[in-house]
C-alpha cells in the first residue's frame, strides 16, 4: 500500500477516534464549552451524524484509494 495513503486512513481513524462515545477528548471539550443543562447524552447524540458521515469517508477512501492518491500524483509529476 501508498505510505499517503495509509497516512490518510490513520489520520481519518485517529479524528474519528476524537468524536466516538464514550471516550471522545472531543466529546469532553465540547460539553465543557456548552451552556448549562446540556448532558453529555446530548453532546454524544449531537456526535453522531459527523460519525457516520466519517464512516463513509472511510469506506469510500478503503474502495477507492485515487481519492486519496489523485493530489499527490499531481504533485510529483
């Protein structure tokens, strides 16, 4: 596999790893900054639609791994 590419997927892994419940630093930041009465129920419910759409991002940049590579190709030419 392309060294870019792998950077890629670890750099998507280790954000998605920042906003999943339960242990998300981000989560923890997010509930800290927000007004009173909000729980973090509602910081990990409000985390999840970003979650799923970094889900597909992965699954997208798994199957086809030129999205990643199209850039950096242009780059060394």
């Amino acid at each position: 596999y392309d060294p870019v590419w792998f950077g890629a997927i670890m750099l998507l892994n280790m954000e998605m790893a920042t906003i999943s419940p339960p242990f998300g630093l981000n989560l923890f930041v997010m509930r800290g900054v927000a007004p009173r009465g909000v729980t973090m129920g509602d910081v990990y419910a409000a985390s999840i639609p970003f979650l799923l759409l970094d889900l597909l991002v992965m699954g997208l940049l798994l199957a086809f791994p030129s999205l990643v590579l199209w850039l950096p190709s242009l780059i060394s030419k």
